[in-house]
C-alpha cells in the first residue's frame, strides 16, 4: 500500500507543482509570468501579475509538500484549494476535458482528499517526523477549509460579470 501512495503522492503532486511553475515562468512550456497574469485577467480576475504569483506559488508549494508528503494535511488542503479556483472557472464548460471542462481539477482535488484520508504512507518525510499517520478525523476538515479557501479565493479576487455603464443622466432644460 505505501507503494501505491507514494506514486500517487509523487504523480499528482509534482503535476501540481509543474502548473504553478507554468503560471510564473516560461519553464515547463509556461508563457511566463506576463502570460499567467494574462491568462487570469482573462479569465476574469484581479490582480494579474500578483494573482499569478499567489496561484503559481500555491500550487508549487502545495504539490511539492504532497509530493514529498510533508505536512500532507496542508499540502491537500492547499491543492483542494487552488483546484477548486480552477474547478469553478472551468465548471461553464461542462465536466469533460476536451470541451475546457472540470473534469482536471476534479480528479487532483478527490485525489488530494483521498490522500489526506490515507495519509502519506510509511515513504513520506511526515513519517520519521512522527507527524504520520494522521487521524481520519482531519480529511473532512481538509476537505472543508481547501473548497473554502478556493471559494473565498474566488470570491475575493474574481470580478464578476461585466456590467455595462449606466447611461448618463438627462439633466432637465432649465427655463430663463
């Protein structure tokens, strides 16, 4: 069973990981940081250059910790988190990933909770820090605060829909 964890810690977290580098730097096939920022404008959210960088270095840092299964409940809440961004950016387009669906997002977001309910395994670093195993109590915490965390992210740094200016006001033709 360790076995099988650890490639699935070692799989989805280093993908995670790879899509934050993506979204800061032309590594990996990424358009660089002026890309990542673009592609977030784009897809309607604040902040471009800087909402580039917390997204990039969240998923970087989350998937290396679930990669290396470090702090593994942190590490899936903050993949839950950064996938659920994704998850409701791309949740217009329907589940299947050929149409820009969820579909993605999903599968790295039930595996980031499955792993927190399993744990790093006995091939983690959480492991000789006497960290693992950790009760499966905490999975649904995991759960709970990474859609929170990507609902809030959402919430706070998303522009909403475009609203069109309100038409000028007709001022009244005064009488001399």
């Amino acid at each position: 069973m360790d076995t099988g964890i650890l490639v699935l810690r070692l799989l989805v977290g280093l993908l995670v990981a790879a899509h934050g580098v993506q979204k800061i730097s032309s590594h990996l096939g990424g358009n660089g940081l002026d890309g990542g920022a673009e592609e977030f404008r784009a897809d309607g959210f604040r902040g471009g250059v800087l909402t580039a960088l917390a997204a990039g270095g969240g998923q970087i840092g989350s998937g290396l910790l679930l990669a290396s299964g470090l702090l593994t409940p942190l590490a899936a809440a903050g993949t839950i988190g950064v996938m659920t961004v994704a998850l409701t950016v791309k949740r217009h387009n329907g589940l299947w990933v050929q149409n820009d669906g969820y579909e993605y997002p999903l599968v790295l977001i039930v595996t980031a909770s499955a792993l927190s309910a399993t744990g790093p395994g006995a091939w983690s670093l959480d492991a000789p820090l006497g960290l693992a195993p950790y009760p499966l109590r905490w999975a649904a915490p995991v759960l709970a605060v990474g859609v929170g965390s990507g609902l809030l992210a959402r919430l706070v740094l998303h522009r909403g829909p475009a609203t069109e200016p309100a038409a000028p006001a007709t001022e009244p033709i005064s009488r001399r």
